[in-house]
C-alpha cells in the first residue's frame, strides 16, 4: 500500500525516500540500541501524513492511525510512532525537542537522507518541481525563517544549501547519525566549491 501510494511522488519524497530512510534507521537503531519494531514503523510511515499527500497534517495523522488499527498495533506502540511522525519534521528548524530515542533516530535517519550525494539530487529534484531556479547570485538565503515561510521552499535550490542542507550535521541526535552526516556534509561543501567555480567560470 505505501510503495503504491508514493511511487510516483516527484518532490523527492517518493517511496524510495521511505525505503532509504527506513534502512538508515534500522541501521542507526541497531547501533543505538532503540527499538526497531518502532523505529522501523515510524520510517515507513513517516511521510505519509504530510502535508503534501493529505488535505491537512490532521487529515495525514488520520490516515495513519487508522492503517495502524487495520494492523492491530497495541495503543502504546501507536502513541509513540504518532508522535514520532508528528514531531520529526524539520519545520524551518522550529521542530519540538525530542524526548524518545526512537524519534531522535528516526529523525536522524530522515535528515540523512537529505544531504550527501541523495541529498544534491533530491535538492535539485524539488526545487525543479516547484520552479525554483537553480541559484541566482543576487538572492541571499533567508535565516530565521518561520514554519510557514519554510513551508513555501520558493528560494533557490543552492540556497537551500545554506538554509537547511549543511545545517543538519550538527542538528544530528545520535553518534551514529553525526559520524554519518560528517562524510555527506563534506561531500555538500565539495559540490558547492565546484559549482561555484564552474558557475564564474573559472573550471
């Protein structure tokens, strides 16, 4: 059912985001002794009440509470993957502090998937989506951005860089997720050199 429902999603956050997510977290769950049964549903759920899918983050919420009473998960076990799900969103960096070990590697999981070399390409992926242009030299990337303002993404794609992407290594929860990070975020900050010299001509 969630493979169907998101397979042809083309903002970047499409099933093989959830597979990819899902993997990282039993990975960084495995490493720091969380819970995989929960970890692991909150992955592959955790997209699916956004926004973007549904008329309303409640709307979403719905949708998976019900799917988890098809599934006879216990009221306990529901409770925490929903409020994995509702507090895991970055959220223009206004996001909840996050009070379970599973949520912190969910989160981690997800913001992984974000950056490195999926990360560029699903970066690039959205802004295309939604008509942003790649980089204009006279746009400087906002800070302090509100949840609303974050939600509009109508910047550049390079920008976004700097306003989220290069961010979220040091945002990260878990040691797993931060040595994790420190190799994409390097690979981020190698691209952005290169393009910037391809971009003024210089290679």
């Amino acid at each position: 059912m969630l493979k169907k429902e998101l397979e042809n999603e083309g903002t970047g956050h499409d099933w093989w985001h959830i597979e990819r997510v899902t993997n990282l977290a039993n990975r960084i769950a495995d490493e720091e002794n969380a819970d995989p049964f929960i970890c692991t549903m909150s992955a592959l759920l955790h997209d699916l009440a956004d926004e973007k899918l549904n008329e309303s983050e409640e709307a979403g919420l719905k949708r998976v509470k019900n799917w988890l009473d098809d599934l006879k998960i216990p009221q306990l076990q529901q409770e925490h993957i929903l409020y994995i799900i509702k507090t895991i969103s970055y959220k223009g960096g206004q996001g909840p502090k996050l009070t379970s070990l599973e949520a912190k590697v969910v989160q981690d999981a997800d913001r992984l998937d974000a950056i490195g070399a999926i990360g560029i390409a699903r970066c690039f992926t959205y802004a295309g989506s939604k008509g942003n242009l790649i980089h204009h030299p006279d746009v400087e990337p906002r800070e302090g951005m509100t949840k609303e303002e974050y939600s509009k993404r109508d910047g550049t794609a390079i920008n976004h860089f700097y306003e989220k992407l290069l961010k979220l290594k040091d945002l990260m929860n878990t040691r797993t997720g931060y040595n994790i990070a420190k190799e994409r975020h390097n690979m981020m900050k190698q691209f952005l050199a290169e393009f910037f010299d391809e971009w003024s001509g210089k290679k």
